[in-house]
C-alpha cells in the first residue's frame, strides 16, 4: 500500500478522491492524524480528535453497481479481522460498524466514482477509535461509542496500519466466487443481529430482526409483515 501521511487533513476521504480524480493507482492510501471535517455516513460528522486512526484506502474492483454492497461488507470484515489479532471479542453490524460491547469502535464510509453500471473506483474510509476519549467526547457521543483503549487493546496507529494493510489485502479481492461466499459466512459468523431494530433508510422506519445477507451482500430483514432486503440504509437500536 503506498500510504502517504499527513497531520491535519479535512477528510482522508475528500483528499484521497481528489488523489483519485488525477489518476491515483488502486492501493494508494491517505493516513491522517487528525481531520477537521471528518465525514461519517448519511451526512453525519466523525469526530477526529488526534491519537485515533483516520485511513482511506483506494480500491478499484472489477465489480458492477450492484455488486457494491460486497466491498463495504468485505472492507468491515479486513478491519474486524485486523483488530481482533489482540484478543478481543468485536461484533459487526450491518452495513460496516465494527462494535464492542455493543458500541461503535470503528466506522467505515464507502464512497467512490460510478457511470451506470460501472464502478470507477471505490473509496473505504476507515475510522478507529483508539484512544479512551471518554471525556472528550460530545455529549451525544458518549453512549454510542467505544475505542481499543476501552475495550483493553492497545495500538499505536503505524502498528494497526501494518495489521490493516495485511487485512485488507487479504480480503479485497473476496467479492465474487468461492472467496466471496466464504467471506459473506465469515461476515454472518460475527454480525450482531440477534435482535430487533428500527431501519431507517431516510425516507421510511421500520421495525425488524435482520437474519441473513444475500449473496449480493444485501440485509434480510423480518419484519411484521414478512422479510425484505435492503441494500442502503442503517439500523437503530430499538
Ligand atoms: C460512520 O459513520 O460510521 C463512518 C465513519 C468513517 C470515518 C472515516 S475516518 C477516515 C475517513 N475519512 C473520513 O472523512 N471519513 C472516514
């Protein structure tokens, strides 16, 4: 991976998109020590303090639109895999949280270029909590989020980077054939969905278990009035 390194950035992800537009090959990455707009999914704000890792890594998959729900179930997966070399027991949840004890350690934002049916080029942003911010945090964050200090792990940035790059190299290639369906068994083997949540996909909320993602990386969920799949979206805690 040719990662390049900076202090402050606004977004890995907004600098590594403007690296990609000029022509950037696959596997360029953006490191940063600190982000003053740091981006997390459906608009929101990720909170980038120094001390915790904020990487983007870019990808470009020999995969259509639809298919693109694997990358960022691929890409939560490399990270799960990365952090749980010390020991520690985390759990995914749909579409891309690493959790532990049932709080948001790691966040991942999938961005990218496609026209019609063709994917460019895809962007995962990866967020780490590893310092115990505790109290720092804004107020609303408290209750939702955790980091590898908390959690009793402990890893300076350069040493994750090593376990990331290995991770996601091992992975990032799974999104078809017999390597994607292990990866998706290996996913459901982790996830946390053994129980009811309310999904919110911006325009509609409803209550449901989700049971299963189907091979196109696509969440089962039951609901009340029978099982549907979603493919964008997010889950709320009940
Ligand atoms: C989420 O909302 O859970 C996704 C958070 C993703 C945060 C990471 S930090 C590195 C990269 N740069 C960004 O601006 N966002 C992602």
């Amino acid at each position: 991976m040719n990662v390049h390194r900076f202090g402050t950035v606004s977004s890995t992800n907004e600098l590594l998109r403007e690296m990609a537009e000029e022509g950037a090959p696959e596997w360029t990455a953006v490191l940063a020590e600190e982000q003053t707009e740091g981006r997390g999914r459906r608009g929101r704000v990720w909170y980038s303090p120094p001390g915790n890792l904020y990487l983007s890594v870019l990808l470009k998959p020999d995969i259509s639109v639809v298919e693109l729900p694997r990358m960022s179930l691929i890409v939560s997966l490399a990270v799960h895999c990365a952090l749980r070399q010390r020991d520690v027991s985390l759990r995914l949840k749909w579409p891309n949280d690493v959790l532990w004890d049932g709080r948001k350690l790691a966040g991942i934002l999938m961005e990218g270029k496609t026209k019609g049916e063709t994917v460019h080029y895809v962007i995962a942003g990866i967020g780490i909590n590893l310092r115990d911010l505790r109290g720092e945090y804004p107020e609303e964050l408290i209750a939702k989020a955790t980091s590898c200090e908390e959690a009793g792990i402990h890893w300076s940035p350069e040493e994750l980077l090593v376990n990331l790059e290995r991770s996601i190299d091992h992975h990032r290639l799974s999104y078809r054939g017999a390597a994607w369906k292990e990866a998706r068994d290996e996913w459901c083997a982790h996830a946390l969905w053994d129980r009811d949540y309310i999904y919110d996909d911006g325009t509609r909320q409803m209550r449901g278990r989700p049971v299963d993602l189907t091979s196109d990386g696509y969440l089962v969920l039951q609901t009340e009035s029978g099982r549907m799949m979603v493919q964008t979206g997010e889950l709320v805690e009940v």
